[in-house]
C-alpha cells in the first residue's frame, strides 16, 4: 500500500540520509525502481511529472499501475506515489486519484499566492493523510519547457512557507534540472545552511540530482537534505543501454526484437542507477 512521504523523510532527516526520489514514465521505470528499492531494503518515493502522468494517459493509469504491482511484486518497504512539480489543479487530480503525496510548485506565483494556494492544498492533503512538498525560489533548468539558470532561495521566505504545514520544502539553491553545464558554479552551502537554520526539522528537498558530484551530495545531507530527485540520470542510463543493445545489432538476432528482450537491458540499467543513487544517498537497509 501506498504511504505518506512524512514518516520516511522525518526518518531520513533525523537519520542524516536521504530517500531517492526516483521520476518515472512507464511500466519499465516503474519496475525497476521499485524492484530496487525491495532488493536493498530501502524507502523510495516514485515521482511523477505533469507531463509523464499525461505520457501514461492519466494519473488513475498510474495509481493503477503502481497498486498492481507493488502487490504483484510483493513490494514491503515503503512506497510514495508523488506529484513531480504539480501545478494547483494537477494537485487536485492526483489527490482524487490516489497519489499519496503531491509538490505544489508555486514557485512562479507572487509569495502571497504561493502561500494562500499552498494553505488550501496543505488543509486538503492533511486530511487525506497525504504528504506535500512546497517549491520557494525557482529551481533552474529545462522543465517542461521552461528554462531557467540556478537561483538561490530567500530563507526567510522559506521559513514563511515551511510554517503553513508542508511536510518538506524544496528550496533552491543553485540546483538545475537536467544535465549541468560546465560554468556551473556548485550547489551554495551557505543558503542551505540558512534556509536549515531557520526552517529546523523540517526536510528540505534537492531537485536537480544528476550530475551534483558525490561530495556535494554529502555535504548537502549533513545540511538537512532528506528528499534527492533523480530523473534525467535514469533516462541517460536507459538509452545508453537500449542504444548499445541497438548497435550490436541484438534486436536482429532470433527474436531480439521482442520488446521484452529489447526493453530489457534499459530497464536493467535503470535499477543499477537507482541502486547507486541509494548507496550514495545512505538509504539503503533503512526500510529493515
Ligand atoms: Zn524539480
């Protein structure tokens, strides 16, 4: 059965680790992450954007899915079914449709906005016994469409939104979605350590996890980092695999070309990454 984000991230943060947040986008990803997460023990919150909810018809098609197979596979550890960057009313879909947790990404409205729009969600989300994760200061990058460079969030707005009753709070602070550019300047510690000191228990959220060396990653958990997400890495790890698997021309030998064969080595090298990320994050065992 599906769970709250709460329980495990208030874990993780007192823990000093972190649980993956892992994107996915079909039966495929789906599998892997979670056959991952039950092999090593280990919490883990499957995400899912606007854009992949529509890619998999639906957001029933996905909370169908998800049930099914945790069941199917005998999934124990905990599992949360999360709303990637979920604008109001996508919120308010997955809610009816059995997500059991949802970021609102109020990021691009004005604060007061931000903060009237997260309350009702917060109210909502309570009620259901659901997890909510709130967005301050845009996370850069490409998503959805919308490219932006890494920003540096306002604590103190940070600490305005954590106090509404969100159960973890992405802020920005220097972080970009997708592959980093070579100039990056790194994550800014000093803007996560003020937005921890100001905001105490509450776990903070690092978007953007591909590609933020190994250290950083440490560093960013000792400073109150309980949620990572990691998209793109998986993707990249998938189609490498999936090409390789094309140019040895494996697809054309007996019958390669049967999709549970020719999906299979991309799958595989989604659950390999999905298992590094948990060693690096230290989650692993954590769900014994
Ligand atoms: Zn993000």
């Amino acid at each position: 059965m599906l769970v709250s984000a709460k329980e495990m991230l208030d874990k993780a943060k007192a823990g000093h680790y972190a649980v993956g947040q892992f994107n996915i986008n079909n039966l495929e990803w789906t599998k892997a992450v979670l056959q991952a997460a039950e092999e090593k023990k280990s919490p883990v919150i499957l995400g899912v954007s606007e854009g992949a909810g529509k890619y998999m018809t639906g957001y029933k098609t996905v909370v169908g899915m998800v049930n099914g197979m945790m069941e199917e596979l005998g999934i124990t550890v905990p599992v949360a079914l999360h709303l990637d960057h979920g604008s109001y009313e996508g919120c308010k879909a997955c809610i009816e449709a059995g997500f059991s947790s949802v970021m609102f990404d109020g990021s691009h409205y004005p604060i007061e906005e931000n903060v009237a729009k997260t309350t009702e969600l917060v109210a909502i989300t309570k009620e259901k016994g659901m997890s909510i994760e709130a967005e301050v200061g845009s996370i850069g990058g490409e998503e959805d469409g919308v490219v932006g460079k890494g920003e540096c969030a306002d604590p103190k707005e940070c600490k305005a939104i954590a106090d509404l009753g969100v159960d973890m709070l992405a802020a920005g602070i220097g972080n970009i979605h997708g592959k980093y550019p070579a100039n990056w300047e790194g994550l800014s510690f000093e803007t996560l350590d003020a937005v921890q000191q100001l905001t105490g228990t509450m776990p903070l959220v690092l978007h953007g996890g591909t590609g933020i060396p190994a250290d950083m990653i440490k560093k960013a958990i000792t400073l109150g980092v309980a949620k990572i997400n990691v998209n793109t890495e998986c993707q990249l790890s998938f189609a490498d695999a999936t090409r390789k698997y094309i140019e040895a021309g494996k697809d054309l030998e007996g019958k390669g070309f049967d999709p549970r064969k020719l999906l299979a080595p991309g799958t595989e090298a989604i659950k390999a990454t999905v298992i590094e990320k948990m060693e690096l994050f230290g989650s692993i065992g954590k769900a014994e």
